[in-house]
C-alpha cells in the first residue's frame, strides 16, 4: 500500500487576511513539501496541472524536477497532466526529463482535467474534448513503447519514423489514467492495461467499488492481469494532533473554494454541516488525527480495492507550517499504521 501527498498549488486568497501569496513563493513552498514527503517517507508525490490565476503549476514537471535533486525515494507524478490539450511528445520528453533528473522516479498521470482553460490557451474546440484525449493517449503510449515513431490523427502534425528523446531511465515511464468516475474511463484503463487514478472526492468512497471491478473486468478481458495493475485515490484530507483541530484548521479554506468553485459550476452553497458529513467515516473528506485517517484509508483499501492512496492537501490557501506538519503526520504516523495493516490483510489472500 503506497501513501502519498498530491496538490494543486493553489494560491486563493487567504480566508483570514485576503491577501494572496505568488505564484513564485507557493511554487517554493511546495517544493520544500515535495522533500519533506521524501523525508518522512511517503512513497509518491503528485502536481497537478492548471491555466489560471489562483494555481501556480501550469508545468508540473518543472515543478517536480526542482524537488528531485533533492529527494532519494518519493516518486513524482503529475496530478493530473491534462492530455487533451497538451503535445504528447513534449509531455513524454518533459517527463523522461524528469525521470533523468530523479534518476527513474517520474510517472504521468493522464486526464481530461475538470478545468477547461487550457482549450482555448492552446487552440482547442472543446467540441472534440473525447477525441482529443483518446488520439493523444494513443500517441503518448506509441512514443513510450518506441524510441522512432510513425503516427498519423486528426489533431496534430503526423509523425514519420522520428526519434524522440531523451528516453527515460525506466524501461517503461508509467502511464496512469486519472477518471472522476466515469465508467467509459475505467473500462479504456482496464482495457489499456493502465494503472487507474479515481477522484473520490465526494459522496461515499465506497461506491467507487463497482468502477474498480469493471476495471479489473475489462483489463481481465483484454488479457491483462488485473492483480498486477494498481489503483489510486485522489481524496482531499488534512491531519493535525487532534480530529477537532483538524477540521478547524482544514474547514475554512477548503469552504472559500468550493464555494468559488460552485459559484463557476452552479453547486449549491458548501456549509459547515455539509463539511462534517464528508469527513464522517463513510465520507470522502479525510480530516482527523492520524488514527482517524489511518482507519478511513484502511476502510477504503478493503472496500474499494485501492492499492495507492493520495492525500490532497491544502484546499485553498493554507499556512504552510500547517501543510507541513500534516505531511509529516501522514508520512510518520499515518502511513505506518495502513501499510502494517495493509500487509496484514494481503497476506491472508485478499487483493
């Protein structure tokens, strides 16, 4: 059971002063996060890629090969890259770059991204918002399994028997698919053969166990094992000594957000009372102290499937000793606990 840390490097205004950090000083912040979750060994750390003005990482490879010179273990992953409206070939050499430079602990996380900035920045119609990620998902794949590459689509310049370089340090740089839990996304995974990421965010994490099994059903059906392949969670969560603190702490920054959020989509208004019932322990919310996480996460292994789990921390604008100490208390505290229990349950046959 892998445990790790995933962020969006937001930079919202503070809920109590209303300033806003840069971008240059979140992007410093957060690669001295990226070192900490090193330090205290967690196993993955993931960016995420946006357009706009309240997120600092529209790069997130650049952001991570800052952080690997100075970490040994923690693989570094985007969180997601968003494909679509991105160029495969300078998305594969950006991340072999970064596998170099980590000496083989890049990986990609692929999606369509919640977010549609990116379309027009880079001269996409969102009419072919599904056609954009499956022609270059295929492209991005073409130039993993081969150093010169001949492809043709729709969308972009065809390639003719071209080398693409550098190759990366891992025979195969990892390819995830990051879904919000969409059906047709897990079964293109499965099929694939392709490690799968699930955004549980909200709702109960539990009802995320039938999209693992049609996952595991169709990577069974194109011959692939589906014991080999891994599945991730993306939740948003925060830890401090004690639940009550924890949710004091977490509840204010991550209420600006998703109200801005709703704001832009139509939510309804995002309450103190909505924010308890997602961090019951049926909720997608994991805000406690290290115990309360730790049983949710092994709660979630055992009735979702999930191998890897991403705590996605801060929502919003949090101060950054804050986000540091819930880092250290996820990698010294949490993650003990859910890999010896994790390891205890596997070894008694369950998958």
């Amino acid at each position: 059971m892998e445990i790790g840390i995933s962020t969006f490097v937001e930079t919202t205004p503070d809920v109590e002063t209303g300033k806003v950090i840069s971008h240059a000083q979140r992007l410093r912040e957060v690669v001295e996060e990226i070192i900490l979750a090193d330090q205290v060994g967690l196993d993955v750390f993931g960016v995420g890629e946006h357009h706009r003005s309240d997120y600092a990482a529209s790069s997130p490879a650049l952001v991570l090969a800052a952080a690997a010179p100075q970490t040994k273990h923690i693989r570094l992953t985007s969180a997601v890259t968003v494909l679509s409206s991105a160029d495969p070939v300078r998305v594969f050499q950006d991340f072999a770059t970064l596998d170099g430079i980590s000496n083989g602990r890049a990986e990609i996380m692929a999606g369509r991204g919640s977010f549609i900035e990116s379309f027009p920045l880079f001269g996409y119609d969102l009419k072919d918002y599904n056609e954009l990620f499956d022609e270059k998902l295929e492209l991005l794949l073409k130039i993993r399994e081969s150093e010169k590459v001949t492809w043709k689509g729709g969308h972009r310049p065809a390639i003719d028997n071209l080398g693409i370089y550098p190759r990366p340090v891992q025979n195969q740089l990892p390819v995830w698919i990051g879904s919000g839990g969409n059906s047709e996304s897990v079964v293109r995974a499965g099929l694939l053969g392709l490690p799968l990421v699930l955004a549980i965010i909200g709702g109960s994490p539990v009802q995320f166990a039938p999209l693992v099994k049609l996952y595991k059903k169709a990577a069974a059906h194109a011959g692939h094992d589906p014991a080999k392949l891994p599945v991730a969670s993306h939740s948003h969560g925060f830890i401090a000594e004690s639940t009550e603190l924890a949710a004091e702490q977490f509840y204010p920054s991550t209420q600006a957000v998703m109200n801005n959020l709703g704001r832009e989509r139509g939510w309804g208004p995002y309450t103190r009372s909505s924010f308890d019932a997602a961090r019951s322990f049926e909720g997608a919310l994991y805000v406690g102290d290290p115990k309360a996480v730790a049983d949710k996460i092994i709660h979630l292994r055992k009735n979702v499937g999930i191998t890897r789990f991403l705590l996605h921390v801060p929502v919003g604008t949090m101060p950054h000793d804050l986000v540091m100490k819930a880092i250290e208390l996820l990698g010294k505290e949490v993650a003990p606990i859910v890999r010896e229990e994790a390891a205890k349950w596997e070894s008694e046959g369950h998958q």
